[in-house]
C-alpha cells in the first residue's frame, strides 16, 4: 500500500498558496493533512507545527527543551518546498495495513487516532 495526500489545510492559515507571514523567516501555524491510501477515497487527518527556529528562541524560554515531536522546522515560508518534502517522506512509507501505515505517518505528524482504543 501507498499514501497520498488528499488535501491540506490549517485552521490557523485561511489560504495556505497566498498566504505570505509578515516575516518569512518568523512563523509558526498548524498544518492539517488529510493523508489516505493511494488511489482510494478518504483519509484520517495528521497535524504537524510548521515553524521557524527564530519563532522557537522567541516563544521559548532559554531552560525549555523541547522534543520536536510533530513540528517541521523550516527556515523561510514556502508552502510548495513544505509539501514536497512531507510528500517525499510519505513516498517512502508503504505497509500491509493501514494501521501500520499510519503509525510511520504518525513520526513525524498528530495522527487523529493516535493512541486510539476500542472497547
């Protein structure tokens, strides 16, 4: 199995291909992907913190240490150069199920299911 992404959005950003920051190098917003299996309808949502390391210095404290789980680091706004390079990271995953898909997807973004449990 294979993923594409189906469509992308934020909830922080109206129009994500016109949208230009004030300061291209100082940036932070969520980005939502509807990510599914290839040539199939549908898909689960995946967030990931898009953000700039001048953001990082100035919204964190000097002691602060932060894992990095779920945020791309980028150094200018670019969303063409954003969604290549997580479209380049997704042609590299493929698995049996969806499941296992998924939690590769889930490394680097918030899967909606995560840590999900049935009764």
């Amino acid at each position: 199995m294979k993923v594409e992404i189906k469509t992308f959005i934020s909830p922080d950003i109206s129009d994500l291909k016109s949208f230009a920051p004030a300061d291209k190098r100082f940036f932070s917003f969520l980005l939502e992907l509807i990510i599914g299996i290839k040539g199939e309808k549908g898909g689960d949502i995946f967030g990931i913190e898009v953000c700039t390391p001048k953001w990082l210095l100035e919204n964190h404290q000097p002691l602060d240490i932060l894992f990095g789980r779920h945020k791309l680091i980028v150094f200018e706004y670019n969303i063409d150069n954003i969604i290549n390079s997580i479209s380049l990271y997704l042609n590299s995953i493929a698995g049996d199920s969806w499941e296992e898909i998924a939690s590769q997807i889930a490394r680097i973004a918030n899967w909606e299911f995560e840590d999900y449990k049935s009764d």
